[in-house]
C-alpha cells in the first residue's frame, strides 16, 4: 500500500466517523430526553448493543491510524500536522474516558431517565466531541488535498 | 500553465470534498439503519409521536446538507473531474444518487412519516403523497408499516453504500494514489 493510498483510507474512516458523530450529536442522544423512565434504560441498552462493530471499532482502527501516520505519511505532509490531527483525536478520546463515558455508565442506572442529570451534562457538552472528531476530518482532508492535489 | 495546475487542484479537491461528504453518508445511513431505527420499537406509545416529530426535525441540518452538498458535488464534476475519471463513471454516481433521493421521496418519506402520524397528520401525507392510500398504507397498523421500513431500508443503506465506494473507486484513479 502507497503512504498516498492509507492516507486515503484515513480520510474515509475519519469521515465515516464524521457521519456517526452527527447520528449521535444530533438524532440520537436529544431524542432520549423525551423518553420516560421505564422505557429509556430499554433503548439506551438497545442503543449500546449496537456500537461495538459500527461505531468502537471504526472509531479505533481510526485512532490506530491516526498513530501510523506519524511513521508513514506522504513526504509533503509535515509532522506538525500529523501532530494536530492527532491530538484532536486523543483529547476526543480522553475527554470520553474522563467525562462522557462515565456519564454514560451513571446514566445507564439513573432512575430519572431522560430527566437525568447526567444526560443533561452529556447534551451540554457532547459538541465538544463532536467538533473534535470533526475537526479530525477536516485536518485529514487539508492534508490530503495538499498532498493529491 | 499556472492555470492548467491550479484547475487540475480544483479537480482533485471536488473529487475528495465528495469523498468526504459520501463517508459522512454511509456513516449515518448504517448508525440510523442499525441503531435509530430499531430504537423506535422500544419507544413508548404515549412518547412516540413527539419523539418521532423530534426525531425528524432534527435530522434535517446533519443529513440533508452533506447529502445535498454530495449532490451538488457529483454534478460539478461533469465539468470538473480529473482526467482519469471518466463521464461513464459519473454518470453512474448520479444515476445512483437519483434512484436514492426518487425512491426516498416516493416510498421511505411517506412510510417514516405515517409512522406515529395521528389521523389529521395522514391526510396531510396523502396530500403530497396520493398513492399511498392505494397500497393500502394509510389502513396499516404501526407495527406493519415500522416492518416494512426497516425492511426495505435496507436497499437505500445498498444504494449509499455503493455510492461511497463508486466515489472510493474515482479517487483511486483520479488521485493516482497506487503510483506515487
């Protein structure tokens, strides 16, 4: 595979992820705060079910790709650049680890449902990672064009 | 000269900018496909017809915008596309887009809508879409038409996905990416 080639592959996974933020962000997580007790912890387990294989693992292959193009990357691409597009990932993923996730987990066992406080720090704050991923994209999507085009 | 290598970048440019925006796409589609729509069955019936009308109005800005904006990029490419990349080609991403964006208003646009509509709602749908009442829709029950969605959608998550890797294919040979 040419370093042009598996940059390529990175853009696409970056924007598929791109695509699940917004899912997330915009269709799925504000629709849960109309959902009443009883019924919200049968959708939100619903709901984690099925983000191992569509969301965890494209969102890791990314992460570990973010990390080789520090060591394969096309020659016109600086490290500096790499280094930014890498640390939007990193923050995204460390800010899940020291916020969202363990909203998620206090949320999964709230009896309040979708008046949960704790969602109601998710839908405050998730933009942010929104953005992050986002910004991910749109660093690889500079970089590709500067390299391609 | 400066020109000839300045439009050859803008090619190149569009043609990833519709990389980006199909990705996007086939992010969303398979999430709505595997994890929104299935969530609906678990939704209360007393909750479901706000969280269906939420639902829909919140999809307008993450969806249609990188779905128009792919449009729209697919079309300029007529006029600009990279030499490697021929009409043929475009011509199939369009067709694709066509018979996505056709069958979205002819037959998941009116099934999502019915879903959860209340009897005022319906005859607002046959309004915009008469044929309905024909296939026998407006008679069915919630259940029978939340089956036949999440069935037939599968052909439109097909359809996406195929439209992301026809874009993936002109990439390849558009960008020379395998002789770099």
């Amino acid at each position: 595979m040419t370093k042009e080639l598996f940059l390529l592959l990175n853009l696409v996974l970056a924007f598929y992820n791109v695509g699940t933020i917004w899912a997330h962000e915009i269709d799925i997580f504000r629709t849960w705060k109309l959902i009443n007790g009883k019924t919200f912890h049968i959708v939100q387990k619903a709901h984690w079910k099925k983000l191992p294989y569509w969301v965890f693992i494209p969102v890791g292959i990314s992460f570990i790709g973010s990390i080789i193009l520090f060591w394969y990357h096309p020659n016109k691409i600086s490290i500096t650049e790499i280094g930014i597009a890498f640390a939007s990932q990193f923050l995204s993923h460390l800010f899940t680890g020291i916020f969202w996730g363990p909203w998620q987990a206090k949320l999964s066992k709230d009896e309040l449902g979708g008046a949960s406080p704790y969602l109601k720090k998710i839908l405050k704050t998730h933009w942010i990672r929104t953005a992050l991923i986002n910004a991910y994209g749109l660093i690889l999507l500079y970089m590709t064009i500067q390299t391609l085009s | 000269m400066h020109f000839i290598m300045e439009n050859h970048k803008v090619k190149k440019s569009l043609l990833l900018l519709n990389l980006g925006l199909s990705s996007i796409g086939i992010g969303q589609i398979w999430l709505v496909q595997l994890s929104a729509y299935p969530l609906w069955a678990h939704v209360g019936p007393k909750e479901f017809h706000a969280y269906h009308i939420f639902w829909w109005h919140s999809i307008w800005m993450p969806i249609f915008i990188p779905a128009g904006a792919a449009i729209v990029a697919t079309i300029t490419m007529f006029w600009f596309r990279p030499p490697k990349v021929s009409r043929s080609l475009i011509w199939i991403a369009c067709i694709i887009l066509f018979v996505t964006y056709s069958l979205t208003y002819l037959w998941w646009a009116p099934l999502m809508a019915l879903i959860g509509a209340t009897p005022e709602e319906v005859n607002g749908i046959l309004h915009w879409a008469p044929y309905v009442s024909n296939m026998g829709w407006n008679n069915e029950t919630q259940q029978q038409l939340y089956n036949l969605l999440i069935n037939s959608h599968w052909l439109r998550v097909a359809l996406i996905t195929a439209y992301g890797i026809l874009i993936f294919y002109m990439s390849i040979l558009g960008l020379d990416v395998k002789k770099k």
